[in-house]
C-alpha cells in the first residue's frame, strides 16, 4: 500500500467504508482525466476502481484506510498528485 489515513470520523471499518462510498465516485475519480469501473465490496471492506493504465484500491480496518494506486509507465509521473489528492479527501470524508 502507498498510504495508509486514519480515521476522524468513522468509528467502524463499516462506517468508513459507507462514508468513502459516498466520495469515491466515477465523477471523483473522471476529476483525474480518466474513466473508470468502481467495485464496491462493503463486505471485505474494498472499493476498488480500475480504468485504462491505473487501479485505486481501498482497504478499510477497524482503524484506518490504506490506499495502494498502480499507474501505467505514462500516467506514473502523476502518482504523487493523485495520493495527495485521495489522502485529502479521505481525511475530510472518514
């Protein structure tokens, strides 16, 4: 995992992951200039997007969330920027 963001306002793996459901949309993630699929999995705790040269993954614990980004070799220069985007916005949501 790239980040790991504790929560603020969650007080459950459950409860973070409904309120990051609520953020971590196709529209959020187009803000990016990319199109994706978003897999939703309230059960193991994940919310997974994938698109053309990148996967966002998701992982809620009782505790905190850690997010793992995977770029292609273009999209790689922009990494940092897309963590410091998701971190911000995790750490305002959950």
């Amino acid at each position: 995992m790239d980040l790991v963001v504790n929560y603020k306002k969650a007080a459950s793996k459950e409860e973070g992951w409904d309120l990051a459901k609520a953020q971590i949309t196709p529209e959020y993630v187009a803000k990016f200039n990319v199109k994706a699929e978003i897999n939703y999995d309230r059960a193991s705790g994940k919310i997974i997007a994938t698109g053309k040269g990148f996967t966002l993954s998701l992982e809620f614990s009782d505790n905190d969330c850690k997010v793992g980004v995977e770029l292609s070799l273009m999209l790689r220069p922009f990494k940092g920027k897309i963590l410091e985007a998701v971190q911000n916005k995790l750490e305002k949501t959950v």
